[in-house]
C-alpha cells in the first residue's frame, strides 16, 4: 500500500484560554484541561483541551 500525503482543511473554530483546571466532556470522554490549556470548539460544536504549544503550532488568530 503507498502512503499518500494530504493537507488539513482550513477551518475557522472558536478556542479560549483556560487559567484554572477545568473538566470537560468530550466525544472521547471526560477530559482536564489544565491552565494554560486552550479549549478548542470543533465544527460540531464538541470541545477538547489543547497544550499551549500544539494549540501555537496548529492554530492562528483570524483577524476579522
């Protein structure tokens, strides 16, 4: 089987910054995000913690 490479598809979601740990239920189960810890709204409407550092590598904010 050969690999293929694709490309993520740009999409707009909402995210803010947490400064205390909270719990959230996520399609996954019941997560901490810690502080410091982004929270990121999928297209779904779902919510997941995301470290700082991936959240900088991934993420950028949109100027609207």
């Amino acid at each position: 089987m050969k690999m293929q490479k694709f490309v993520k598809k740009p999409i707009v979601v909402k995210a803010y910054q947490v400064f205390e740990e909270q719990k959230l239920n996520t399609l996954e189960g019941v997560m901490t995000a810690s502080p410091g810890d982004w929270i990121v709204e999928g297209i779904k409407g779902e919510k997941y913690p995301v470290k700082p550092d991936i959240f900088q590598k991934t993420y950028s904010k949109l100027d609207e």
